[in-house]
C-alpha cells in the first residue's frame, strides 16, 4: 500500500467520502435502494478523496454529510456538513410512512409515534403522542413533550386520562414518556412499561 493511500485511510473525512460512494454505487450496500437504488450519483470530480476532502473542509463536530436537496446527487454545491437535528428535518417522506409527515407514524392503537435518525440505521424515539398536531411539533423541533392535558385521577400511579380523548395512558417513571394508550385505568395499569 502507498503512503499516500495510508495517509487518505486515516484523515478523519475517509469514511464518510467511502460510505458515500458505497451507498450510491455498491448494490451490495444495504441502504444502496435509499440512495443508488434512487438514481443519486456521486460527481465524478469527488471520484478522488483529496478532492472531495478540499470542497467540504473540515467537518464540524457533531456535523454529518448532508445534501441539501435530498433527489439530487452528491455535488459540491449540493453537499453541507448538518447537525442530526439539520438532517433530520431534511429527510424525504418513506413510502412506508403512513401519517404523511416525516419521522411521525401510525401506531396500531391510532396514536402518533415521533422516531428521529441519528445516523445510519440508528433512530431515537421521542414519544408517542394523541395527535398528529403534537407529534409534528416533536419531530420538527426534536425535542419530546410531556402528554398534555392530562391529569391523574385514575387511582392509579402513573395512569393519566387525557381528558380530550377520555383515554387513558400509562407514563414510563424513568423517561416519563407516555407509552400507550388504553380504555380504562385498570388496563392502562396492568400494562408493562
């Protein structure tokens, strides 16, 4: 190996410009249909890894590679460097997405769920909520909300009835999240957190 393939494998920006490339052009990949599987290419420019290091500089600390149109190609005027919250908020709606907005879906019982990326296949769920309203919120801003409009008088700890709906839900004591929602207190109770 020469030295200055050596020099490239360690200069902190490799990876990124490899995982790149790999997600586009390599159909092994097991994220190539997000990205290759699309039609989003790499510029023949950033076939060299100096060149692509040169056009993005230095990559801030809790920054990712992001395009900022996500159904165009990986270029030098399309390509930022994001914080997660950035990417989260610039992510294509999944044809699996049955709310029709990103980051949010349907659970079974009808509620909302908010789940963000952190990078790959990583997510971080920040709740599920009643309303469409209030998971949008959580998504957009990244930041979890407590259940509003609820109180506890179900006899129960932990079991709130929102008294919007008249369901009722059972808080995880540790994250302090809601988790489910039920028809009566004593179900909501029995359930496992």
């Amino acid at each position: 190996m020469t030295t200055k393939k050596i020099q490239n494998k360690l200069h902190p920006l490799y990876n990124t410009w490899r995982n790149m490339r790999a997600r586009c052009n390599r159909k092994t990949h097991p994220r190539y249909a997000d990205w290759g599987g699309r039609g989003i290419e790499v510029c023949k420019r950033w076939d060299s890894f100096k060149v692509f290091a040169d056009d993005m500089g230095d990559r801030p600390t809790g920054h990712t590679l992001d395009r900022v149109d996500n159904n165009k190609n990986y270029t030098p005027d399309n390509c930022k460097w994001s914080t997660i919250s950035e990417q989260n908020s610039n992510q294509r709606i999944r044809k699996d997405n049955t709310s029709g907005v990103k980051g949010v879906k349907v659970t079974k019982q009808g509620r909302y769920q908010v789940c963000i990326s952190l990078g790959g296949a990583t997510t971080k769920c920040l709740g599920t909520y009643p309303t469409l309203e209030q998971a949008k919120r959580v998504s957009t801003t990244g930041v979890a909300e407590p259940v509003s409009r609820m109180n506890n008088t179900s006899g129960y700890p932990y079991v709130y009835l929102d008294k919007v709906t008249g369901e009722y839900y059972k808080m995880n004591r540790v994250t302090r999240k809601c988790i489910r929602g039920f028809k009566t207190a004593k179900d909501a109770n029995n359930a496992r957190t």
